[in-house]
C-alpha cells in the first residue's frame, strides 16, 4: 500500500461524500445550511479521518483513534439521512442507496479497525 488513496474504504468514502453533497444541495433552502451542512460535515468527517489517520499510521494508537473517529462519522452521517428523510422525504430508491452505502463503508471500517489492531507493526 503505497498511500490512503489505495484504501477502499478510503475510495468509497470519498465517492460517498460526493454523492452526499451533491444531494444536499438540492435540499430545500431552509435545510440547504441546517441539516444540509449537517450531513456534509459528517460524510466528508469520515475521509477526513481516514486521511488524517493514515498520515499518522507510524503510530498504531493513533492510527485506531482516527479509524474510530470515522467510524463514528459513518453513523452521524446515517443519522442525518434518517433526519433528512423523515423531514424531507428523500427519493425512496436515492435513501436506500445512501443508507446501504454507508452500512457497508461502516463494516467495512470496523473490520479494517480491527486489522490495524492484529496485524499492524
């Protein structure tokens, strides 16, 4: 592995974000700064943390930490699309896939978490 760009959970995260801000600016506007900013924050947390934890990889606590920070953006990030949701009513087929996408970004996280915990040196 020659970089965090190598990481799929850094790929899906990334293109995840994309995805999330390019919904969110289709929010009504009285959303467009509330729950709006809200989820773009959250979702581009998540490959923040993953960046910012690679580039302190020499240090496996640290490491974790970070993991774990994204970890927990993953799940903010569910949060506001179930916020968004039950007040804005999303395309049923756009939430399901935002919901499913990042169930599987946050298991996949979580096993990564726990690669770094046996195998990292």
């Amino acid at each position: 592995m020659k970089s965090y760009k190598d990481l799929d959970i850094y790929k899906l995260s990334y293109d995840l974000a994309v995805k999330i801000h390019k919904m969110s600016l289709k929010l009504p506007k009285y959303e467009l700064y509330e729950e709006g900013s809200q989820i773009r924050r959250s979702s581009k947390g998540i490959t923040s943390c993953i960046v910012e934890g690679y580039g302190r990889r020499k240090y496996k606590a640290d490491f974790i930490k970070y993991l774990v920070y994204a970890h927990g953006s993953c799940d903010e990030t569910i949060l506001h699309l179930n916020f968004i949701n039950d007040n804005n009513e999303l395309d049923e087929n756009e939430l399901k896939y935002f919901l499913d996408s990042y169930d599987v970004l946050g298991r996949k996280i979580n096993h990564y978490i726990k690669y770094v915990e046996s195998e990292w040196k």
